[in-house]
C-alpha cells in the first residue's frame, strides 16, 4: 500500500541540506577568517613577498628583475606628471 510523505516534512529536509552545507564550509573558513583578521596574514605575505625577490634577484633571471626596478612610471596630468622609477 503506498503512503503519502508529508510534503512539509519533504520541504524541510531540502531546507537542511544547504544550512548542514554552510554551517560545515563557515567551520572549515572559520581559522582561516581568524588567521587573516588577527594581521598575521600581512606580515607572512610580506615575507613570502621578501622571499621571492630574494630568489629572482639571485636567478639567471636577474636582469628581468632589476630592469622592472628601473621601469618608469609617470603619475598625473598629461602636463605636468611625477615621473619616476619603481626603486624611487
């Protein structure tokens, strides 16, 4: 004999699977917020920043690294711009 669901019950179930999903992902995210807030986050970017410039500047691709250090880059009016390079 075939029974007949609730359908509040059906709607309710569906209701549950994305709030079960979000609370899991906001548990996983949670650290990482807490990591990124506490300003850590800058300074171990600036070290892998630091990190990286140590390396290409000391690679066979060095010269790439010191010409984008002399690039110049001009910043305001057509007329009268602040020219400088990047070392600057």
């Amino acid at each position: 004999m075939p029974t007949m669901e609730d359908p509040l019950t059906n709607q309710a179930r569906a209701d549950e699977t994305p709030r079960a999903a979000r609370r899991w992902f906001q548990r996983f995210l949670a650290p990482f917020e807490q990591f990124a807030q506490t300003g850590s986050l800058a300074s171990v970017l600036l070290i892998a920043a630091m990190l990286v410039a140590m390396v290409w500047a000391n690679s066979p691709w060095a010269a790439t690294y010191f010409t984008l250090w002399n690039l110049k880059l001009a910043i305001g009016p057509a007329t009268a711009p602040l020219a400088l390079t990047l070392q600057h």
